[in-house]
C-alpha cells in the first residue's frame, strides 16, 4: 500500500486473486475503506489472475466505499482476467 496524496491511498495486488486469496485482498481493502482516506485507488496491473471471487470482493468493497463516503477506484492494467469480469460489472470506477 502506499499513499501518494493526502486522503488518497493506493493498495496493488500481485500473483493471483482467486478462491484461496480473495480473503487476503477483502481484508486489506476493508481496513482502508475503514480508515481516514477519500479515495482508494486498487491497482490489479500487476496481476496474473483475477477470479470471480476477486469481482465478489470489490462488489463487497463497492457497498463499503459507499457507506464510508470514499471514492473507490480499480485499475486493471494489462491483466486480462480483471479486464474480462469488470467489463460486466456495473457501478465501478474503472481507470
């Protein structure tokens, strides 16, 4: 995680998002959305694979975002999985 602005917090992923590390991400993403920030940028440029338990967290991060008052962002980059599943998914920021 790195915070590149004030109120602006910055979490990339790397390897795989599946069914087995798709907690990992929910909690790093929640304790975020929790904290001080406005806008939290999820960086997935880095990733191999993106499941569609992957898509469930951000679904469940989306909501959160949203009764916290933060922007939440999500930046596939080059990973054709993430860029796959967020093409249908509606309602998020995608960069």
């Amino acid at each position: 995680m790195s915070r590149p602005a004030k109120g602006t917090a910055v979490v990339q992923a790397n390897g795989e998002v599946d069914l087995g590390t798709a907690p990992r991400l929910w909690e790093m993403l929640s304790q975020r959305l929790h904290g001080s920030g406005t806008k939290l940028i999820l960086d997935l440029s880095e990733l191999e694979f993106f499941g569609v338990p992957g898509v469930r967290v951000l679904e469940r991060a989306q909501l959160l975002a949203q009764e916290t008052g933060t922007l939440l962002f999500v930046f596939p980059g080059e990973c054709r999985s993430a860029r796959r599943l967020l093409d249908l998914r509606e309602g998020l920021h995608v960069l």
